[in-house]
C-alpha cells in the first residue's frame, strides 16, 4: 500500500507523451466499453454525462489499457495504491494543479502540518475538473471539532472492558436511529480497518478526527477510547440496543474501507439479531466520490442475506459534491445497488468553491439544480439531504435563500427534483434541523461586529431554539433582514 503508485502512472504517461488526466480517461475507456451496461450508456447519453472514449493514436497500447481497466473496475485497493498524497506526491500534484506554483512554499507547510491531502485517481479525469476541487487543499482551512456532535455527552453510548471504557455508538435522546461510528484505530494498511477516511474532501463534514486520522476522544482521563476490535463494538451496540431504535447508519471515516470478512464477521453477523431493526444504512463517500470499485457482489451478498433472512431493510447514503461526480461507473453501481433493493440516498454536502458561492447565488443555483435533476434523472432518485456545511463556508442566509428560489416555490422544478430535507447538522441536544424557506421568516438575525460574528437564533420545532453562528461576510449576511 506504501508503494508510490501514483508515480507508475506519471512514467506510463510520459511514455505514452500523454498527461495523466488523458491516461486515466484512457483507462477508464477501456473498463466503461467492456463493463457498463447499455441501460447506464443509455442514461448518459441521454443525460450529456461524459462516457470517456478509446483514442485511435493510443491503440497500440491497448493490451496495456485492458489489463488496467480490469483493475479499474474490480479492485479498490487499485485505486487507494494509485491515489494522490500530499508530501509524497508534490511534485506530481504541483504539475497537475499549477495554480498552486506560486503558492508553494505554504502549501508544502500546509501539508506537512495540517493536511492530509488524498486525490483519488477518478477524480483527476479531464471530466471531474469541478468535482475536483472538493478535494484540493485550502491552505490555512483548520476544520472544526466534531461538527455534528457525535461526541456530544448526552449522545454518546459507552461501554467498559478489561481495558477501560470505549466508544459504542450516537444516539441522541428520542431519536430512532443509533449512528453507529466505527472507531478502531488508525492502521497504515487502510484496508484493514481504520477511522481514517482516504477520500479527503477539503471540509470533511466528519470533522477533525477524519482528516487527521484521530480516534474519538471523550473522556480526557482515557485519551484513545476506541474498541480496538469491531466485533466489540458490534456486539456492545448490540446488547445496549433500545425498542424504540429500529434504524442503524454506519459511518466512519469511511466505513467500506474494512473488508468483507470484517463487515460479515464483525458487524453484519451480531448486529443481523437485534429484534428491532428494521433499517440498516451506510453512509459512503465510497461510491460517489472515486471508490465504485468497493461496492463489490460479495459485499452485496453479505447485506442482502441479512435482508433476506432476517427482513433488514438496507441502504447507502451517499455523499455527492457535484454532479461531475455522477460518472458512468458511479451510476453502474448504484444500478446495481438498486437491482438488488438497496436504496441510494444522495445527499449533498454545501461547500464554497465545490458547489456554492455565497457572492455568486447564480452559480450555486445552476450547480445545485443539475445536481437534484441529474440524482432524479439517472439515480431515480432525490437528494435525500442537502447539508449545510458544519465547517461554516456557506452562510446559513444564503443557502435559505437558493433553497427558497429552487425548490419552495413550485415553480422551474418539479416535485421529482425536491430534496426530502435540508438539514442543518448541529451539536445541540435536540439534533439535527430541517429548514425551509420559512425558516428565513422566523430566525432572530443579530450582528456582532466587534467579533465579526453573526448569530442566528432558530426556533427548533422541538420547542427549543438554537444558536447558529457564522463569520461576518461583507455584502452576504451583513444586514439584517433578506
Ligand atoms: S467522504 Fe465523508 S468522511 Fe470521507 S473525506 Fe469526504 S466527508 Fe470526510
């Protein structure tokens, strides 16, 4: 897995006097010709989704591009060993990205000390040049602690062992899901199971653990409470299960990254028996962001007898960041899920600069229409969620208002495109909020200048309100009212 693999396709692709984006297009030709099926070519087609085509002047390596689309579409380890890195791939990044050759010295440091930088190979198609940029770096960009609370004190399920206490699960009171976040350590071999994510969006929604490959802290006394093994985990969840609970969401890090032994093993197999679940979801960047090829039959297999035998209803919530990202091989598996009836949840995470610009509202909207429209297009889908991102680069007043425009007026989108929720992700007791245009009629919006702050007050249907504070942005959110 150390192996700089990455560099394999740079030499291959100096020989060939190609870029790699060309090589990896190349590639991915030969793998689309030989493993999309006509209805997913169809719906790209018709859906002006780029299908990357075999280059005549390149035929003469054509055994080579074959051998390398099998791998393409069967081994996920492929693409974690191919994947760009930060320090080890400088140079390699600096040619693809030049924007940064100026700013290379800071970037260097920025990587050194508080990145972990991770380009999977799909994303450096000539077709993701958008998607892209949720995974490059920002330089200076600090993500916060635990943006959604998962370690919230009233939340947390704990459990002892020999060696002290661990984390078990989420679950915030009177909330019918445990969000299951599986926390064993970071291991160097990523297959084998870590709560690190090799995904690397530039504002992982999961917070600081993710993207500095930490462990859950929450006892101080206790620095690493991990569950060292899965199967701990799994069974302490299983034993503490509640009967008002029916649905689990497994997350991570990335959750898919531990093999198929460990999720029969050690999860599927102990959780399979708890009574009351009726629902079993993972949320994934896997699919949509560059690992397709880890949604494998075996790992099918392992979740549909659990639907099967025991009438576990299951799905995949997806993270999207672009409608690039909808690619022919993403919307292969996802069919595939969908053959087998898992249900794909998309959901959207709103990042500056990925798919929203607080100065230009336009742009956000053109972006996150064809987004929803390609998920209900191709996927079948509606966006399950769109998030409002918990590290603060959207403004709360701006995305209300594109939200507002697209989607509550019923007016340029039909019912098919209307995202289920639009949520706003906060630590506070009551969970997480489902806002509306209306939202905007009722939040209490104050000023602070001094702290170039500004504080939004939200009643909470729950009968509370909450506090929602976001950076002072000239022309955005500095007046009151919309
Ligand atoms: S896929 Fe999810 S966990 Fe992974 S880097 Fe992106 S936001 Fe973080």
């Amino acid at each position: 897995m150390s192996k700089n693999m990455l560099k394999y396709f740079h030499q291959q692709s100096q020989k060939m006097e190609i870029d790699i984006p060309t090589l990896i297009d190349e590639i991915r030709a030969y793998a689309i010709s030989k493993y999309i099926s006509p209805t997913v070519l169809k719906l790209c087609e018709k859906n002006k989704i780029p299908i990357p085509q075999k280059t005549k002047k390149l035929l003469k390596y054509s055994s080579y591009f074959e051998e390398e689309a099998k791998k393409w579409w069967h081994s996920y380890v492929y693409h974690l060993s191919n994947r760009l890195e930060g320090i080890k791939d400088f140079d390699i990044f600096l040619k693809l990205f030049p924007q940064y050759k100026t700013k290379k010295i800071k970037l260097r440091k920025y990587l050194e000390n508080s990145y972990d930088l991770s380009i999977l190979p799909l994303n450096l198609s000539k077709h993701l040049k958008n998607a892209v940029k949720n995974h490059l770096p920002e330089i200076g960009f600090i993500s916060k602690q635990d943006p959604y609370g998962i370690k919230n004190k009233k939340s947390v399920i704990l459990d002892k062992n020999e060696r002290g206490t661990f984390y078990v699960a989420t679950r915030k009171p009177k909330y019918a899901t445990y969000l299951f976040v599986l926390t064993v350590p970071w291991a160097k071999d990523p297959t084998k199971g870590t709560f690190m994510c090799p995904i690397g969006c530039k504002h992982c929604y999961r917070g600081f653990e993710t993207r500095h490959k930490q462990n859950i802290k929450i006892i101080k006394k206790l620095q690493d409470i991990v569950s060292s093994r899965i199967s701990e985990q799994s069974r302490s969840l299983a034993k503490k299960w509640k009967e008002e609970i029916y649905d689990i969401l497994v997350s991570g890090g990335e959750p898919l990254l531990f093999n198929n032994k460990t999720w029969k093993e050690d999860i599927v197999d102990i959780i399979k028996h708890v009574p009351h679940l009726y629902s079993f979801r993972i949320c994934t960047g896997a699919l949509a962001l560059g690992l397709f090829a880890r949604i494998d039959n075996e790992l099918l297999r392992i979740l549909t007898n659990m639907r099967d035998e025991y009438g576990i209803q299951i799905g995949f919530n997806i993270h999207i960041a672009h409608w690039e990202n909808l690619t022919p091989e993403m919307i292969e598996k996802a069919y595939l899920l969908q053959k087998h009836n898992i249900r794909i949840m998309p959901q959207i995470p709103l990042v500056e600069g990925v798919n929203f610009w607080n100065h230009d509202l336009d742009k956000t909207i053109e972006t996150i229409r064809k987004t929803s429209r390609l998920c209900a297009f191709v996927l079948n889908e509606p966006v399950y969620k769109y998030i409002l991102d918990m590290q603060g680069s959207v403004s709360l007043l701006q995305a209300i208002k594109v939200y507002r425009y697209l989607f509550d007026r019923h007016q340029e989108e039909s019912n098919i495109i209307r995202p289920i929720s639009f949520e706003l992700f906060t630590s506070h007791d009551t969970g997480n909020m489902n806002l509306s245009y209306h939202t905007l009629y009722a939040i209490q919006h104050n000023i602070d200048k001094k702290k170039k702050e500004v504080i939004y007050t939200i009643p909470h249907p729950a009968g509370t309100k909450i506090i929602w504070k976001e950076k002072l942005l000239k022309g955005i959110n500095d007046k009151i009212g919309f």
